[in-house]
C-alpha cells in the first residue's frame, strides 16, 4: 500500500493507492472515528459496478450504509441534485459525525463533497474516486463544487476530504478516452513541477496504455504528491495553487466554446497546454524544443493539440469569463522549461491570439 | 469606537460597535483590500430605511455599489433565493476579491453568508446587522446558513466574515419586540460566562428598555467579547462552542412545535433557559434562588419563560430532532451558577419531563 499524507494542519489526510484497497474500505472507515451510519454516493454507472458491493462490505464491518445513486454525467451537477441528496441525508437521520462517502468520478466527488461541506454546517468526507482523472485531480485538494446554469463550479467551497481511498482496479474497467482525459492531467504534473516524471511518462508511455497496475499506480502516487505539495502551500488558491491550472486556462474556454460537447476536461486542458506553451515560446521563455516534447507525448497518449471547431475571437473573449479572473486580469501559466512554471498577468493581446489562432488551426488574424 | 477582535489565525477579523459606524462604510472598506465592485444585500424593509443611504456612501468613496433586496422574513433564507443571489453576483460579474456586504437582521445575516461562503467557493464577506439579536449573536462567529423544507439551518458553513460594523443607531428604529428577543441572548452571555455582566444589565435594565446608547453600546461590546472568547477556543463546534446553546435545546424545539409562529427566537431561547436552569436545579447543580433570579430579569426585559401552547411529549421528541443531536444523546448546557455552565449528555428522561410540565405548565406527566 502506498500511502500520500496531504499536511493541512488540523484538516489534514492520507491518500491510500494500490489494487483492491476498496475491498479494505470497511477496516478504513473504522480508523475514521465517524458514526455507524454512512450515506455513499455515486452514479447509476459506477453504482452498479462497485456501489453494491461497497455497501455489503461497510455493512459486514457493522457500519449501517445506505447507496444514493444519480444520474452519470455533469448534468446531475447542480443545486437542485443536492438538494435530493440533502433530503436524503436528513430522511437517514445522518448527523454531524456520520460520513458521505463519494464513489465515482469527479462529477461524483464535487457534487457530493459540496453536499458533505454545507450539511449540517460539514460532515466528515470520504471520496473514492473511480477514473483516473478523479484519482490525479479532483479527489485531492478540497475544491468541491456544483454548478450554476450560467456556468461551471460557481458554487462550492473548500473542503478536505477525511481521507482518499484510491483502487487502481477501477482503472480496468475505465473506458480508453477516459483513461486519456485523465492522462492529461498526469502530464500537467510532469510539466509544471517534475521533469523526472515527465520522463518516466515518456519511458513508459506503452505500460500506461496498456494498464499495467504497478505503472499506474507509480503515475497516480507521483500525481497526488506533487498536487499534495501545491495545496499544502495555498489551500485556498491565493497565490501559488494556481500552477495547477496550467492549461487550463484555454481549457476552460474550449470546453464553454465547444459547448462542453467536443472535447472533454483532459482534451481540453491538452489543448490548453499546447497553447500555453506556444504563448510562452513566442513571449521568449521556453523552447521550441520544449514545446515539441509536450505536443509529442499529448498525441503520444491519444489527446488533441488543436481545437479546429474553435474560433479566435471567441475563445479570447470566454478566456475572461475564467472565475480566476480578478480585476479583468488573466493570471497566465507559463512554461519556462519541462517541470518549471511561472505566473504571469500580463501577456500581450496579440501573443495570446497568435497561440489561439494556431491551435485552432486559423488562417487569419483578426 | 470599541473594537473586539476575534482572534482565529488567518481568519481574525474586528467587530466595530459605535453610534453612526456604518457612516464610516467607505473607509473601512478601502481597509478590506477588496476590489471596487460590491454587492450590498438586504430585506425590503431595512433596505429602504438603510440601504439606499449606504450604497451611496460607497459610490461616494469610489466603489461600485449595488443594493438587492428579497423579501423580509425567515421565509428568503433557502436555496431558491440563494440561488437568485449567485445570479444577481454572476451578472455583476464579481470575481473572488469583490465583497459580499450583509445589512439586515439574522435571517439576511445567514444567506448572504452562505452566498459569500460559497460563491466561487468564498468571497469576502461583511456583516453590517441591524437587529440586536444579530448583532449580538449571528454576525459574529462565522455560522452561516439557509433553511431546509425538512428544518432550519440544515444547509449551511462555518465563514468567517472579513469584518463585523455594528451600528448602535440601527436601534433606534428595532421594534420593541426585537428589542427583547436580543435581551434573550445578551442574558445567555452572562449566564454562561460572567456573572459581574449579568448583575450589569439587572442594573441597568432601564436604561437597556430605554435604549441608552451608551448602555447599548456596552452590552453588544461585552456579548461580542464573550462570544469571541468561545468562538476562538472552538470555531466549528466540536466542544465548548456548545455552550452558546444554552437555553436552545428547548429553545428549538417550542420554535418548532408553535411552527415558528408564536415565539420568535429569543422568546424561545429565553423560556428554554428557564427550562435548562430547572433541569440544573432538579439535577441539585443550581440553587432555586438562582433559578428565580434568571426568571426575575427575564420577566423584567418582556420574555416568557412558560410556553402553554406546547405539550411535554411533543416537545419531547423535538428534542431529539435538533442537528446538534450525536448517536442520539442530546448534550444538555446547564447551570451551575450564574455565569457558569457544563455540559451533560446524560440527563434521566424524567427529569427532562418535570422541567418540560413546568414550563408548558402542564398538571399531569405521561
């Protein structure tokens, strides 16, 4: 068992990785001190997979679980689900002390750690995140959200989970575009704090695609400690936590773009990635070289560097709608070389249309 | 101007109390280093008294006020009206440095704490309030909350907010009646924690009915110091911070079981303590003379201490609905002294009931 602690003082956790630790789920949630009653959430997809068989383990170790299973996919993202859920808490008498478990993807752990941190004032928070991108990204780090017709995770707050229970079985039955989305974000890693992991991802590129646990399990570990790092130095995302949106920042824009239809979250932020190494070349910071690398393993691991469905103008000004935003200042990820980023709020109008009108292969310059 | 500080690492903050604070709005917000824009939301009623006046002198400092104002009354604090404010802040175009700014009683207190808790998961977020209960108990101390069809306060947050103004004139214009039922809890600060504070406003009780200014001004300073104090050594309610419920046990359950239509909170709260001194003197922790002297100022500020409407067994099982409820032991506050309270989750079912006939002034017990 490979354990990741993530150091938040009192909100402290651990991050557990290997195969079947899910089957262990009930020896976890005894160390947790909570109530005998659980509420684990899911989708009716994963719900029918693990969800069933979770709730025969917590229930063989005594605990008193009940499923709640909703619709997969971002729609069942919204306050009008976590009202369901709410309901459902409070019709199983949960209080203070019971725990919500999510199992599932990260639709699954934003919309149940949002309801974890706002029932009762907070419950104790368990997330078992399915997918890859779940287990590198949104199961660690306190970001919990849900969101508003007008747009994505305009509601939510930080809120540590109580503990990451991570099964690198999951991963075979994750579909394969699945499995690349969450590459993305594993990437993202290499890229703006690790060049040694950049390279074992490079290495071992073939093992990655092919599922091989161990492999996976090393990706997932490395993933969640260097995101550990980043939260730990600025849980609420003041100042350096904001390294993590590298790619994102054009990601977000394809996705509201491209109606969140096209590409999904790793595509997205792939491409994103791509242009904000192409701004930082042109701005003079990074190499070509460098750029190549990147776009090479992307395409490596079956991820889009361009978005041909999207036009410059458009995307230029969905980059800020961004909630990042503050005071009409976009703060920019940039790449100075593999492993090693920097903030910056200031780039030039022409610079960035430049990178937008190559990834989404435009001819013409506004 | 008397400021109480409210010490919780980096999430210190000042309560101001003075006549005329919330002249001084523009300046102590160019002291919050908040960006320009800032939503200022209110009820209908203390709106048009205060509101106009307010975003006014904001504009006249250089900021980009804007007043929304939903409907007076316990009624606006759910997820609906939440939702109609995210609306209103995402149209405004507030990023995470924009302020949130609460002027109005607790009910405008809680939801636009929750709106600021979790638009964009936080934003700043003021409190300005104008009722005595407010001032005195929910602007400080970071519970924010809406209600669920199910009971009150279901969904909610611990947020601190960035500063407290109070403003000692918003008095001037408090119904009697919302006069008293902040008496209420200024009679909890000094049964819990200071007797010398307790023996104050049995002192001064008609200057307090006269609404001296200065008298005022010294009892929502000594409630905000004894709150802080509690506050500091337990923000989110895992101990002491229980002791703030003293009198709500009974309290909640007579607010519910009239439908919250016959005692507003601080009536409530006020028969409640009655109820939790008799339990103490039942139990021999607390004299009867100490018992007659809680009745006695309480009387004197125009609260009840018996609830007729109310039968024993119904409020009974309401007791055990309240969230504070943990593997269904209640913890009791109760009263050794005037100014000195412990915690007891082990109170005998009979003795409950004695107290609960006394003061729903039954004749016979089932």
């Amino acid at each position: 068992m490979v354990n990741v602690k993530v150091n938040l003082e009192k909100r402290s956790y651990n991050i557990h990785i290997d195969v079947s630790t899910s089957n262990l789920i009930g020896n976890f949630m005894q160390t947790m001190k909570v109530n005998k009653k659980i509420l684990v959430i899911s989708d009716t997809a994963v719900g029918n997979l693990y969800g069933i068989q979770m709730v025969e383990l917590l229930i063989k170790d005594g605990f008193i679980a009940e499923l709640y299973c909703v619709p997969p996919g971002e729609h069942s993202k919204n306050l009008d689900v976590a009202m369901e859920l709410y309901t459902k808490a409070i019709t199983l008498e949960l209080d203070r002390n019971c725990a919500i478990v999510a199992l599932g993807g990260g639709v699954i752990g934003d919309l149940s750690g949002f309801v974890a941190a706002t029932y009762l004032r907070g419950v104790p928070f368990i997330q078992i995140p399915t997918s890859l991108l779940a287990q590198v990204d949104s199961s660690v780090g306190g970001k919990v959200a849900v969101n508003h017709p007008m747009g994505k995770n305009l509601i939510g707050a930080f809120y540590q989970p109580r503990m990451v229970l991570i099964d690198i079985n999951f991963l075979s039955t994750l579909p394969n575009r699945e499995l690349y989305t969450g590459l993305a974000e594993v990437i993202k890693y290499g890229m703006i704090a690790d060049k040694k992991f950049f390279t074992y991802l490079c290495d071992h590129s073939r093992q990655i695609l092919d599922k091989r646990p161990d492999v996976l399990t090393e990706i997932v570990r490395r993933s969640c400690e260097i995101k550990a790092w980043v939260v730990e130095q600025d849980e609420c995302e003041s100042s350096i936590r904001a390294i993590l949106n590298f790619g994102h920042t054009i990601g977000h824009a394809i996705e509201a773009d491209t109606n969140f239809s096209v590409y999904n979250h790793g595509e997205a932020v792939a491409i994103g990635m791509y242009g904000a190494a192409l701004i930082s070349n042109h701005l003079g910071m990074c190499s070509k070289a460098t750029v190549d690398v990147l776009k090479h393993i992307l395409l490596q691991f079956n991820l889009p560097v361009y978005a041909p469905e999207c036009g410059i103008e458009d995307l230029f000004k969905l980059l800020y709608r961004d909630k990042k935003v503050l005071d009409n200042k976009i703060t920019w990820v940039l790449l100075n070389d593999i492993g090693e980023v920097n903030l910056c709020n200031q780039v030039p109008e022409n610079i960035v249309k430049l990178a937008l009108a190559e990834i989404t292969q435009s001819n013409t310059l506004s």
